[in-house]
C-alpha cells in the first residue's frame, strides 16, 4: 500500500513539473504558442482522468477549457475554477534555478520539499490538485458530486474575455457552489479559508514633457522633468499617515469593528517574524491598524513599476521625454473599482504641474468580496480541512484580488469556497515561487473529502 501511495504521489509531481515547463505567460504575445500548448494539456488531463464533453473554447484573447463529470442530475454540483497562465518571470537573473525548469529543493519551511517554478502555487499547482482529486475519487468509485471545470488562460492579466464566456454559457455553468484554489493558508499548523478578498483597480500614467531626450547640462534648470514630477506627483499620494489621499477615495470604506478586528489578529503572525520572512527592520503603513489589518481589510495604493530616461550600463545625462509608471490600489467591499479608477485618474491630472501632459490608463479591476462561512459548503470544507490537517481552519480575510469571485455571483447567482493550501512565503509573483509538496498533497485530500462532506444532506 505505501509503495502504491509513493507511486502515485511520483506520478503526480512529474505530471505537475511537464505542466510547469510550459512557460503560459499571458501578459507577453511571445508566449501565446506556448499558451495554445497549456490549453491543450489541461484539455487532454481532463479527458484522462474521466471528464466528459471536455472543450477548449476560443475567446477574443487566449481559450478557456471546459470540463464535466456529471454522476447524476439531482447530486450537488461543484464549478471548479482556476487559471493556466502564470506571471512574467522577471527579473530571471534574481531565480536561483530557471523559472521554467521546476526543481524540487528543501527549505526550513519546507523539510519535505518544495517544488521551484514559475506558476508552482500560482495558480497551476493549486489548479492541479483539483484535477488529481477528482480523478481519485472516480477511480475509487467515491465521487458523490457532479463537477465541472472552468479553466482560463487570463487570470494574471484581468481576465478580460471570461465574463463573456460565463455570460454565454450561463446555462451549462449552473452549480450549487464554486470552489477556487488560488489562496493560502497562515502555515501548515495554522489552515485557514479565506472569506475575504480586496479589490483591484490597476493604472498607468504617462508624463510628457519636451518633444525628445534633452542635454541636461544644456537645458538643466529650464524645463520641466518629466521623471522629477512623477515622483513628486507619486510622493503626495498619501498624506503622513500613509492614508491615500485622493478626494473620495474613502467615503464608502466601512470601518470593521473593534472587536471583530481583535478576532482576527488572533491569528496574525507576530510582527518581528513577518519582518524577517521578508527582510525588513520595520513594517510601514496607515497610521492606527495593525499589519494584518493593513494588508486585508485597508485599501491602499502602490507602485508596481516606474520608468523613463536612460537606464541603461554608464551614464548619460539625459532630461527625458517621458515618465511612466504603473499604480494599482487595492480595495475593500463598497469601493468601486470603476469609480475608484475615476477618482485616480481625475485626481493625478489636477495634481499635474505645467510643463508636462499626463496620459491615465484604467487596465483593469475588480471588486471587493465576502465569502459566506456559515453555509454548507463552508462547514464541508471545515470538516476536511480539520480532517487532514488536524486543526479546526479560521477564517481570514486576504489581501489578494481575484475579480472573478464577485463576476461569478453576479452572473450565475452562485457563492465561491476559497481553498487555498499556499503560504505568504511561497514567492508568487516574484523570482523563485515555489510550493510545498506537502501543501500540494493534503491539498489534493482535503479537496477530495469537502466532495464526500459536501454531497451529504445533513449538513446544514
């Protein structure tokens, strides 16, 4: 039995690391071969491991892939939802081994390993688990819920083309639950499901100034630079008490209350050990919250990339033509995003000096949601969570956005389970991402048992 269970296990992490050699970034036209080619493995491990009219379905940018397995028409119905296409790997210098070359390495998190890659946790390792899951509980006889897949290649970059194809495919996509897996847990002896996501609104502004490149020691002193303004016009975007300070920006924040904000910080890792998991001396943010409640229930507002003039080995001394940067401002049920972007982008052209044009680009957003964790659905998971793990999982609220969640419910009327098994460290989005073996595994049972808990009628 063990060299079985140690087979399989072998032949899910090699499944997983050809997944994960396939570089489906979304955001570069240099890879959409290589998203044709993720479209294509996910469409043919679905048909493996027993799914029906499984599907890739064209949109106006890159496919989603459909697939179900329908036991029977009166059994609960579980939408599964997850996405193929990872972040860009810059800076690749900064990976200690090829983004997408996956590699398996030991760390003090993780004495049993954790697999390094681009995409490990986000999202296809996670996405993964939901395949591996199903496909064990057909093999076994044991699947007591129908599920479809709804698998997209947009996710890192808006997903711009999946509320048409929900929107077309209303009907098909009716489920009792979703369930998604691109969230994370506090640590492997603390599991938690998350209940709470922020928004999103993400911009991008462009400064110009002279027509061309200037001398600086010829014009220094006499124009306007367009990189000098950015950052000044940047610098007053919050006020001295880390508040965003945009005309409006809060008027429909709601204030959590005090006690509830006491619960959550139950479960906040001690200050000194976030420092030092990401190497600081001192955590920085709006005056009067704790850090859990700053990167979970506060909005904010950063700076994702900033640009302009000569960047390159050397020197040249250059006043340039343009300065550019990408902001995006995370938000908390009430905002808008859509009213947000606006109150960005009529705010930073008021603040704008002469001498320079500003150009404001809304790329894309979401709002705010709040998972329900009374339900059903919640209580199935929470049984299989305290079932592999050991522990009752707590609730928490997450700083991550994902658009869809609140896009789902509004089309098909239908609440979303956030179960996620990453960690804080895991490094998405950033050189060296990795994942646990074992979050991967126990994610694979814990999956697997909300089916059996989920598809019984007693849980009320």
């Amino acid at each position: 039995m063990k060299n079985q269970i140690l087979n399989q296990k072998i032949e899910y992490l090699d499944q997983l690391m050809e997944l994960l050699k396939i570089p489906s970034v979304s955001a570069d036209p240099k890879y959409d071969h290589a998203i044709k080619k993720t479209a294509d493995w996910i469409d043919k491990s679905l048909n493996e491991i027993g799914c029906d009219h499984v599907k890739i379905y064209e949109t106006a940018g890159h496919p989603v892939v459909y697939g179900e397995k329908i036991i029977n028409k009166n059994a609960p119905t579980v939408l599964v939802y997850g996405h193929y296409d990872v972040q860009p790997p810059d800076p690749e210098e900064l990976w200690k081994s090829p983004p997408f070359e996956p590699v398996i390495k030991k760390t003090p998190l993780h004495p049993n390993g954790a697999i390094f890659a681009r995409g490990a946790c986000d999202d296809k390792g996670q996405m993964f688990m939901h395949i591996k899951a199903v496909e064990l509980l057909i093999k076994n006889n044991a699947l007591n819920c129908n599920v479809k897949f709804v698998i997209e290649g947009e996710e890192e970059i808006g997903s711009d083309n999946l509320e048409q194809f929900i929107t077309d495919h209303k009907n098909k996509l009716t489920s009792d639950i979703i369930i998604i897996s691109d969230t994370g847990i506090h640590s492997m002896d603390k599991p938690a499901i998350t209940t709470g996501l922020r928004g999103l609104s993400y911009m991008e502004v462009t400064l110009t100034g002279p027509n061309r490149d200037l001398h600086s020691g010829l014009y220094g002193g006499t124009v306007g630079n367009p990189i000098n303004i950015l950052c000044g016009m940047i610098a007053s975007l919050h006020d001295e008490d880390k508040k965003v300070n945009i005309p409006g920006f809060y008027d429909k924040v709601v204030e959590i209350s005090k006690a509830e904000r006491q619960k959550m910080n139950i479960n906040a890792t001690p200050e000194k050990e976030f420092q030092k998991s990401i190497a600081i001396n001192a955590s920085v943010g709006e005056k009067g919250y704790t850090t859990l409640e700053r990167k979970s229930i506060r909005p904010t507002l950063d700076v994702n990339g900033i640009w302009g003039g000569y960047t390159g080995e050397g020197a040249k001394t250059v006043i340039p033509s343009k300065a550019h940067a990408k902001i995006s401002m995370r938000l908390v049920p009430n905002q808008n995003w859509e009213e947000i972007s606006e109150l960005f982008n009529k705010h930073f052209r008021n603040i704008a000096p002469k001498g320079v044009d500003v150009k404001v680009k809304t790329h894309h957003g979401g709002d705010a949601y709040i998972t329900p964790d009374g339900n059903k659905a919640y209580k199935a998971a929470e049984i299989a969570y305290q079932e592999v793990f050991g522990v009752i999982p707590h609730a928490k609220r997450d700083g991550g956005s994902i658009p869809i969640v609140p896009m789902f419910e509004k089309i098909l009327g239908c609440k979303t389970i956030l179960m996620g098994f990453g960690l804080d460290s895991d490094a998405i989005h950033s050189p060296n991402e990795h994942y646990g073996l074992d979050n991967f595994f126990k994610g694979i049972e814990t999956i697997s048992r909300f089916y059996k808990h989920f598809s019984k009628v007693n849980i009320t």
